[in-house]
C-alpha cells in the first residue's frame, strides 16, 4: 500500500468517526415521530408482517428501515398492529423505541460522509483539502436532523454519492465498457429504487460517455452509445425490479383494499402467488399507477412548504417535532427538531453555485478561456445537475418543500469545493500554508454554526430568547412554539 | 515576444494574488457576521417571577394553592401582553395558559421621596404591595381592565411585589409607575391614557431604579 493510500484510508477512518459523532449518536433519540415517520414506519411494520402495500415511493428505502428493525427487534414487546392498518401513524405505543426504524438510515448517512470526502479527493486529489471541506457534509444541520430520523433521503443520497464515486472514478479511464456502464447503472438504480428524484443522476450516463469524445459522433460511437447506454439501463431496471419483486414478496396479506389494487393482482395475493416472476409486472402496473394516483392527490399548498426558487436562501426550516419542556424550572423553554441549515455551508454553496454558472456563461457567451478542461467540465456537469433538479421541482404542479434541496445543496457543495480548488489553484501550489490556515479557519466557522444550531438538530432544551437568537434570517422562517 | 509573455505571466500571478484575497476577505466577513448574529449584551433583568401551576382551576385571588409545577425565572419589565398564551418578549411564547399565579418581586430604589402612582392593567386578578403594605387589589376575575392607585414613598429600598392570578380565557399583566410632581389625587376619569405614558416597572426613569431581590428575601414566605 502506499503512502497515499494509506492516508486517504486513515483520512476516510476519521471522517467515519467524526460521521458516527454526528450523524449516528444517540441516533434513536428523540423517541418521537418526526415528520415522514409517520408513513415510512407504517410501511416498514407491513413488510415485517407481511401485509401488502402500495406506497408513492420505491420500496428500497423503506426495505432497509424494515431491515433495522427486524435487525434489533426492539419492539418485539409492544404491539404495534395498529400500524398494520394505516398508512400514517398518529401515535406510537409508549417506550416505542426508534433503534430499530432509524439504524439504517442513520448509518447510510455515516457511510455517506465517507463517500463525500472520496468524491472530494477524486475531484482535486488534494488529501488534506478534501479532509477539512469533508466538514460541508459532516456538519451540516438540516442533512443531520433528517438523516437521523427513520426517512428516505440518507439512503438515497448514500447511493447518489456512490453513483458519483464511480462516475469520477470511470471519468479518469479511458476505456469505459458495458460492465462500467452497467456498474454505473447499478448504482444509479440502488438511488432510483429509493426515490424516483435520483433520476437527476441520468446525466452521468453522457457526462461519463462524451468526456472522451470530442469530435462528432461517428456511426460507431452511436452504436456505442446506444450500447452502452443499454447497459446503463439495464443496470437502473435490474435493481428497480428486484426492490419491487422484494416488495411483493414480502406483501402477501391484504388487510384492507385501501390501494385498491386491480381483480388480477387481488386473485395473485389470494394464490399467495406474489413471488412468482411471472405475475411481475401486473403488480408492477398496480404500483405505478399508485403512484401516479398519490402525487395527484398531493395538495399543491402546505403551510410548511416553500418554492423551489427560495431553497438556496433557506426558506423554509420546517419543524419536526417540537414541545415545551421544563427545563432548569424555566418557562419558555422549548426542544426542537429543527431542518435549519447550517448558514454557513448555504452561503459557501450559494457563493459556488454563482460562481459557477457566472463562469460557464462567460466561457460559453463570451469566450472566457478555460485553464483546467476537466474541472471546467464537472463544474458545467454539476451546474446542470443542480439547475435540471430545481427546474423538475418547480413543474411538479405539488408542494414541496425545503429538504427536497438537500440533493442539489451537495451538488452546490462540489461546485464551490471545485471553484475553490480552479480559483486558488496556482496559490495553493506557491504558498499552502496560507491556504490551510484560511481553511482551517473557515471549517472552524463551519463548526461553530454547527454547535450553534445543534439544539435544533438534536433537540435539545433551548430557551425561547435563545430560539429567537437564531433567526437569522425571516426567510427561514423559524417559527417558535406557543 | 519572451517580454510579452513575461508580462502575461505577472498578469495572471497578480490575478491569482486578488482571488486570493477573495477567499481571506470571505473568511473574514463570515466571521464577523456569525459574532454579529451570535453576541448578544445581557439584559439586565431586575424583576423576579414565581410560576405556580395549579392542578385546579382557581377562583379567585385568595384560592387555596395545589401546586404541580413551579418555576422561577427573570424579567426586564412587568409586561405580559394580553392574548392566550404567557408571553414576555424575553421568553417568547410559553405553554401556560391557565389556572396559574405569579409572584413578581423587585426592589424599588426611590431617588426622590414622594408621591408614585401606579396602573395595573391585568387579567384576572391582581394584589400589589409595597414593603409589605397592601396599595391596591383586584381579587377577582376579568377581562384586561385598568385599576390606578398611588402611595407615598420614601427615598431609598422598598419591596415591590405584584401576586397575580390567571383563571381561563386570555391573560395579561401590565404594570407602569410614575412619579407625580404634581401632587394631584390621580383620578381615571380626568387623566384619558394617561398611564400609556407611564413607565414600565423594571424600566429605570429620573426618580426610579429597580434592582433584583437578594436570593434571601426571595423566598421569604413562598
């Protein structure tokens, strides 16, 4: 092993242990529901009873916050069959414990920190740079508080920073084949089958493909491209399918027809026949057509929601979970579970994302020329990863709301991280010093907003003047409980 | 050629040294900006105040106490807005709404001797003391209505306490104090907002100052 593999091993052991800190301890704490939980842990107890369901999300997801629970089993005492009857749950039994539904989610997002220092190094293989930027993901508040809970997006952003390892990884080598592409499409599918906005990580497919080809597309690049872009696919539908097959053959029972399910799949579920492959895809049909049902049925207003546009500036915090606590005998005190940014780490993904799309228009309208090909490319490649999310976002016609930005937040973070290292390049090689101690500097403010806002994530008891101290901004929109 | 490439090459150093300082300059300003938004001077909170949740509701100002929670804390100025909610702009919103007393204290620190008269707006009832003298009282229920008294008080220390009661419905405790130069018999009726222009007590003025309770006399009798 060499000297720099062993320190990138070493670096990636203490991002995990700085990841575990923050993202994993005391991970089951609150044990309250926090926004989604309501229906994920309701899906979750189906699957390990057996019940079938139809859900507006791929199982993926759901199938590993099942699988921490039947893991741990830490409810084995209680009974929990009313979640077995409803698709939202408004109570939970007492000494309900969240170990369980939260372990997996809270451990994708550890794993996940470790993926985001790898996409660093491999975007400017600078060892130390990319430890000390690691601190956008590892400190991250709003990331943190909905990681921690039994959601989504952890496992789906897990797999997204997976994708993007393997796509830096592949962009390096010129000799990218089916079973790279296929590998990629792999990946690709373990975020799909999670949620079906990871299909922003399509772009990889060309930005992977016509990195090494520059001039027009000959008969036999297109042939190649249409290979290659079959095996990408294959790789997306091959694990989208085996989450669903999953699915079915987990929901066997019908309690209530509530997803009203088509007479065919109905007469499968009564054969207990849902795990033949053969009645695949009349199940599939039912489901995506459930699916199609559900988003129409989202209302298009919800007083926690916000605009796509407003997103980078933070509006608007939502709040989890919150109630009064008496705390020290004080009144006004109050514990939240807050999705607050941290502002810091929104300021540096803003300031990158202005800098890129100001650079891309300069080069692209008025012929700025560009010094690094590479890292021009990616910084074009996230840009438009960034922008087509929040384009998608805002003609979805639902409400939507401000952890929908988590995705394209870690876009913004490779892009400034990228403007960092194209814009103070030549300074980073002539005087470094000065560059670490800036940066040190900088994580350290990343850290100390991160303390400051951690009685929001973690839910700890803060007085109301305290809560009031960090509305910063009134476009966050941080509300106090009364 | 060669100067005109060298003078390229300076060109682009010196373009590297600016984006350079871009990047201290934005250090630097991040960090003024989280001491501006996180550094806060203290208020000086000279009034002290007793919460007793009661288990029952309560009738009136002489209801017998069946306390379940009680909790002490510290305020700039006697001013509980009316609504539904306890609320004080040092603490924001709280959960008390109902069946709860309060015991306010402070010391009054008179620097002219004198008249002072005093208005308590409140909802429910109120009982206001000075040095352990009774100066005026609502012992009932009501919507936030306006009870005016005076006394006179000696240049130095005096104990100032307010007990108050909150039944159901709205709340709110307002409480204002001037001193009368005049010497006129304060009267409602010829004085229109007359107390709007009173000062807040715990708001210090001219004449007065207020200081927290020493810890000993605090909780004397609770």
């Amino acid at each position: 092993m060499s000297i720099s593999k062993s320190s990138l091993v070493f670096a990636s052991f203490g991002i995990l242990l700085i990841a575990i800190y923050s993202y994993f301890f005391n991970y089951h704490y609150p044990a309250e529901l926090a926004w989604d939980e309501n229906y994920h842990i309701a899906s979750a107890q189906k699957y390990l009873a057996g019940v079938m369901f139809m859900e507006p999300h791929p199982p993926l997801g759901k199938l590993f916050i099942a699988l921490g629970e039947w893991l741990l089993q830490p409810n084995q005492h209680l009974d929990t069959n009313t979640f077995l009857h409803t698709d939202y749950i408004k109570t939970i039994p007492d000494d309900y414990s969240f170990r369980g539904v939260r372990l997996f989610p809270s451990l994708f997002a550890c794993i996940a920190a470790v993926l985001f220092f790898w996409i660093l190094y491999l975007l400017s293989q600078q060892l130390i740079l990319a430890f000390f930027f690691s601190s956008l993901y590892l400190f991250e508040n709003a990331m943190i508080v909905h990681s921690r809970t039994a959601m989504l997006e952890s496992t789906q952003i897990c797999f997204i920073f997976l994708s993007i390892v393997y796509f830096l990884y592949r962009l390096n080598k010129a000799d990218n084949r089916l079973k790279h592409y296929f590998i990629l499409g792999i990946f690709t599918g373990l975020a799909v089958a999670v949620k079906l906005n990871s299909l922003i990580l399509l772009i990889l497919f060309p930005g992977l493909f016509f990195y090494h080809r520059r001039k027009r597309l000959s008969l036999i690049q297109l042939k190649k491209l249409l290979n290659y872009g079959s095996s990408y696919t294959i790789g997306i539908l091959l694990i989208f399918f085996l989450s669903y097959y999953i699915h079915f053959s987990l929901g066997q029972k019908v309690l209530e027809n509530q997803y009203q399910a088509s007479a065919a799949y109905l007469e499968i579920l009564e054969k207990h026949e849902t795990s033949n492959i053969r009645h695949f895809f009349t199940m599939l049909k039912d489901n995506i057509y459930y699916i199609k049902k559900y988003e129409q049925g989202v209302p298009l207003n919800h007083k926690p929601g916000s605009s796509p546009g407003t997103w980078p500036f933070g509006n608007k915090s939502i709040n989890y979970h919150s109630q009064h606590v008496h705390h020290n005998n004080k009144v006004g005190t109050v514990q939240y579970l807050y999705l607050q940014g941290n502002p810091v780490i929104w300021l540096l993904v803003l300031i990158g994302v202005a800098l890129s799309l100001a650079q891309i228009v300069a080069a692209v309208c008025f012929g700025l020329s560009i010094k690094d090909r590479k890292s021009f490319y990616l910084i074009s490649l996230f840009s438009l990863m960034y922008l087509a999310y929040l384009a998608v976002m805002f003609n979805l016609g639902r409400v939507m709301y401000l952890y929908h930005y988590l995705i394209p937040l870690l876009f913004g973070c490779f892009l400034f991280y990228l403007q960092f290292n194209q814009i103070l390049g030549t300074t980073l090689n002539q005087k470094p010093h000065l560059i670490y101690i800036a940066t040190g500097f900088l994580v350290l403010e990343i850290i100390f907003c991160y303390w400051y806002f951690s009685p929001l994530t973690y839910y700890q008891p803060l007085s109301n003047e305290a809560f009031m101290q960090r509305q910063w901004m009134d476009f966050w929109h941080l509300e106090m409980l009364r | 050629m060669d100067l005109e490439n060298n003078n390229k090459k300076i060109t682009e150093s010196q373009r590297e040294d600016k984006s350079d300082w871009f990047f201290y300059f934005l250090v630097i300003l991040i960090a003024f900006y989280i001491i501006i938004k996180t550094v806060h001077w203290p208020i000086e909170k000279s009034i002290d105040v007793l919460l007793l949740q009661q288990s029952k509701p309560i009738e009136n100002l002489q209801t017998a106490h069946d306390t379940i929670f009680i909790a002490d804390f510290a305020v700039d100025t006697i001013h509980f807005p009316e609504g539904e909610y306890f609320y004080h702009e040092n603490f924001g919103y709280s959960e008390f709404k109902n069946d709860f007393f309060l015991k306010l204290q402070t010391q009054m620190e008179t620097l002219k001797s004198g008249k002072y008269n005093f208005s308590i707006r409140s909802d429910d009832g109120f009982k206001l003391t000075i040095d352990n003298t009774v100066i005026c009282a609502h012992p009932n229920g009501r919507p936030m209505e306006e009870t005016l008294c005076s006394t006179t008080l000696n240049k130095g220390l005096h104990h100032f306490e307010i007990y108050y009661y909150q039944g159901f419905g709205y709340l709110g405790l307002e409480a204002r104090y001037e001193f009368d130069s005049s010497q006129n018999p304060m009267n409602k009726s010829t004085l229109p907002n007359h107390s709007l222009n009173m000062q807040l007590i715990g708001r210090e003025s001219e004449t007065v100052k207020f200081h927290p309770m020493p810890i000993a006399k605090l909780y004397v009798n609770q």
